[in-house]
C-alpha cells in the first residue's frame, strides 16, 4: 500500500511540474516559414522564405532568409530582426503579436517592417516600406511550412 501511495504521489507531484511550466519559447512558431506580401491592390510586392526560432526574451533568431522575388530595393545582403509575444495557451494553440524588420544591404538604407499577428501555423497584417526610392505598404500573410 505504502508503494502504491508513493507512486501515486510522485506522478500528482510530475503532473504538477508541467503544469506549472511557463515557457516563453513556443515550440509551434519555431520553423520554416514563406511571406507573401501584398499591396493595396492585392498585387504580390514581395515574397521570402526564412527560418525563425522565438529565443526567451522574445527576440526572434533568424536564418535561412531569402527573398523569393527579385526587387531593386534589396538586391543583395542585409539584416534581419523580429519579436513575438505569446498570448496563446499550452494547449499547443498559438497566438501573439509578431514583428519583423528587414534593412537592406545592397542598396543601402530600405526597411520593411511587419507587424502583425500569430494565430497557429499563419502569421498575418502589415507591412511598410521605407528607403531611398523605395516606399509601399499593404498586407502580408506568413505560412508555416
């Protein structure tokens, strides 16, 4: 009975644990994503694919980027940066505020800035562009791949 009792009382003790985890690195934003990112007349302006990990503070580490459409206004390198904030729960449904910037390389001085929302494996809202000869806006949707 003794045995019986201690096994009962450690799995309500693990059963515990996890529920009292709190993560801030959702697993399900984690991956490879491609964004389409569309004007005001639903005309496709941009489109990239990229790899994002949300790190513990919020802050997204980004890799693999690769704009799939060809654009003067970023022709080649630049930087990357994004955030997320959950706002889901841990019943793997993911929800949260989403933010990415890309600043061009070569030519120098273009961003385009996203901001929107995370709602399971679709990222969507807007985005802006600003630089030297370079300006739009519109919507874009991000889709896990």
């Amino acid at each position: 009975m003794k045995q019986f009792a201690a096994a009962l009382l450690l799995a309500a003790g693990l059963t515990l644990v996890g529920c009292g985890s709190n993560s801030s690195n959702p697993a399900t934003i984690n991956g490879t994503w491609n964004a389409t990112l569309t004007d005001t007349n639903n005309a496709t302006m941009f489109s990239f694919g990229t790899s994002l990990v949300v790190n513990g503070d919020g802050s997204l580490s980004i890799s693999h980027f690769t704009f799939n459409s060809n654009s003067p206004c970023f022709v080649s390198g630049g930087t990357e940066s994004g955030s997320f904030q959950l706002a889901g729960d841990f019943n793997g449904n993911v929800k949260g505020t989403f933010g990415f910037v890309v600043n061009s390389g070569t030519p120098a001085g273009n961003t385009v800035t996203l901001t929107g929302t995370a709602n399971g494996n679709t990222i969507s809202g807007q985005w802006m562009m600003n630089g030297t000869g370079c300006s739009g806006s519109g919507n874009f949707t991000m889709t896990k791949m």
